[in-house]
C-alpha cells in the first residue's frame, strides 16, 4: 500500500471565564470545567479501521483545589454540537452513543484540581462522507460548585483509504449527461498523480487533457502546454494549466523552473469560478497558487465533460481519485478541509461525485449523488488500479 502524509485534525472550540477569590469550595469561588476547552488548540484523533478502538482523554479542573472529594458529571450534549457547527459552519453530527464510552461521573479527590477521564471511540461505518463529533460537556458538579466552560468538541477523522484507477488515452470517455445545467457559481476538484508507463517518469509532452467541459464557455483542464522552457530552451511540461473565457497561458499552477509539479506525487487541485467577481482561482495542495477573471455575470451553460480526449497527446498515466463538481464558489477553507476526506454523498450542492474507486474490472464510475452523472470508463477497462491511503 502507498501512502500520502496528511492529517485529519479533531477540533476543540470554547471559551472560559471565571473568578476565583479563595480555596472554600462555593458557587462563588470555585467553577468546574473541562480544561483542553480553555485554550481554543486543536487536538487530534484519527480513528482506524471499523471496530478498532481509539482512545483519548481529557481533563475536568476546578479553579481552585476541591475541599472534599467533588463529583462531576459528564455527557454527550447536542445543544454543545449545534452551537458548535454554527459558530464554525459545519455539519457535524452526534456520534452515535453505543460506540464511544468515557464515565458519565468523574470524581477530583480533595486537595486535587484535576481527574483525568478516559475517551474510548469505536471505528464505526457511518453515513458516507458525513462528518462525526463527540461533544462532551460537564452538565452538573456537586458540593456546590459551579460548571463553566462546560464543552468540548472531539471531532473524528478516518483516513481515506481506495482503489484509484490510471488512464491512458484510450481511456477517453464522455460522462453521461442529460440536459443543460446552468451554474454562475463552481468548483471543480480532483486528486491526480502522474507518471510513465514505465514508472520512472511523468509530464512526458504537452497537452495531456484531463477534463474538457461542453459548455457556452470554454474551460478545459491540462498538464502541460508550450508555454515554459528550461534555461536550455527545452520545454517543460510539467504544470497545470486551464484555460477558460480566454484566460489561457497564465492561469496555470505556476512556472515549472520554480514551481515543478512532480511526477509520481499525488496532487490535489480545485478550481472555482465566481460569477459576482468574474474571479477565477486555481488552488493546488489547498492553498490559491493563481488567480484571474474572466468576467463578471457569466452563466457557464454545461451540457458535458470529457476525460482524456488529447489524443497522441496523452502519452503518460493519469491517475485520479475524488473528482467532484460544485453548484457553489468553494473558500480556500472548505477546500482544504475536505480534500483528503471524502464529502457527503447527497449534499445537494454536488454536481457529480466520482470517488472512482470501484476496483479493478470497473467499467463505470459510478456517481454516487444520484444526478445520473457516470462516467464509463473508454476502452471498457481503466489502465490499472492500485490501493492508496490519503491519511
């Protein structure tokens, strides 16, 4: 198996406040709270495979060391998630009760300010591409103390892990597309890696397509063109380029003398367009390398998407995972934060989704938003398929 460094972050988001004048244990001096909350980082957690189990912890501290021995109560709180994903703009969900267990009671012994509470989580199949959180909150302490800062929010990653196929040129293929589909606003996103066949090499020659839009307005995605040299005058291949509403040469991933694409690497790419800016913005890794316009008040009338059609052109293998179109102009935010996971198979602001990870012997790439939107694989089989991990 191959692997791709990345990471999937868990986050904790509150904030604390409280008075403390002496050590006597009342609702005035004192407060309970869960200490990871106060200081706004993130933490992380990453959970295996389905039914391996991860475990965390935390910590519940008073402001003041406990006179006796003070019993804290914890639980799951929807309310804590809710505001969470209102305050942050996201859709995390509960995860479900039976497969994270943590006492529902903690004790911090006389003389202390702390226990320390043990966090198992489950690996479980949840909803595909639905994000998961485990919002923990003090609801209740004895001895008259006061809670706080009473949550913290323990969201879940779980590493990506799929069959990804590589094309060649008879791999051409038009993606089934019924009708017209008006957008103002977009963004295309995908995964690709490439290299020769003979897998000591990539960026071969110029004008490698990868996707080729039928639409009133040109966009067509590419590596490569004869745009760049090499101080010797030899041409460079080896960069992203999309021409689109006439912008052409110089909305790309950058010059390749500074900025080279490297063959054998998976990159992600996203590329927006905004109808209200005209603004075109071309992210690589997650981070904006370019940016252009091509005017404002556009409508992009799409009736269909090719793959691979350059022809003698593609001479190398493309390989590719996670291609997704989007009714919306994505933030650099949202683009970062989803590219090494997979997204939610019926949002509705998906175009299509093609995770392509069927496997060997696929001959269609089946998207998963129910728009109709499959891409059969041209030459009825992909070039080959091998299992990556984007952890």
């Amino acid at each position: 198996m191959k692997k791709i460094a990345s990471k999937l972050f868990a986050f904790g988001a509150v904030a604390l406040a409280f008075t403390a004048c002496d050590s006597k244990n009342d609702v005035i001096d004192n407060m309970v709270y869960i200490s990871e909350a106060v200081s706004d980082t993130s933490s992380e957690i990453v959970i295996g495979k389905t039914g391996e189990t991860t475990t965390t912890s935390l910590n519940v501290r008073m402001a003041q060391k406990a006179t006796v021995d003070t019993k804290v109560q914890l639980a799951l709180s929807p309310d804590a998630l809710a505001a969470y994903n209102g305050r942050n703009e996201t859709e995390f969900l509960m995860i479900p009760a039976e497969y994270i267990e943590f006492p529902s009671e903690v004790v911090i012994p006389a003389g202390s300010a702390t226990a320390e509470v043990e966090v198992k989580i489950t690996s479980f199949d949840g909803e595909k591409g639905v994000d998961y959180a485990a919002p923990i909150s003090v609801t209740g302490a004895d001895q008259a103390v006061s809670t706080g800062s009473n949550s913290y929010i323990i969201t879940l990653g779980k590493s990506l892990t799929q069959m990804c196929p590589g094309f060649v040129s008879s791999n051409k293929s038009d993606m089934n597309w019924d009708g017209t589909t008006s957008l103002g606003n977009f963004t295309v996103e995908w995964w690709s890696r490439v290299t020769n066949k003979a897998g000591n090499g990539g960026f071969s020659i110029n004008n490698q397509a990868i996707m080729s839009f039928n639409a009133n307005y040109e966009l067509y995605i590419r590596f490569g063109d004869v745009v760049y040299a090499d101080k010797n005058g030899r041409n460079l291949y080896n960069f992203l380029q999309i021409k689109t509403m006439g912008i052409d040469a110089n909305y790309d991933s950058g010059d390749p003398n500074s900025n080279p694409l490297q063959w054998g690497e998976w990159i992600h790419f996203a590329h927006t367009f905004d109808t209200g800016t005209g603004d075109v913005v071309l992210y690589m890794n997650g981070v904006e390398v370019n940016r252009g316009n091509g005017g404002a008040g556009k409508i992009f009338d799409f009736t269909g998407v090719t793959f691979f059609g350059a022809g003698s052109y593609h001479v190398d293998v493309i390989q590719m995972a996670q291609v997704r179109m989007w009714k919306t102009t994505r933030s650099a935010a949202q683009i970062a934060k989803n590219m090494k996971k997979e997204v939610k198979y019926t949002d509705p602001n998906l175009v299509f989704y093609l995770p392509m990870n069927e496997g060997e012997g696929a001959t269609v790439l089946k998207d998963v938003t129910g728009n109709g939107h499959d891409m059969p694989i041209g030459g009825g089989a992909a070039y080959s398929w091998t299992e990556y991990t984007f952890n």
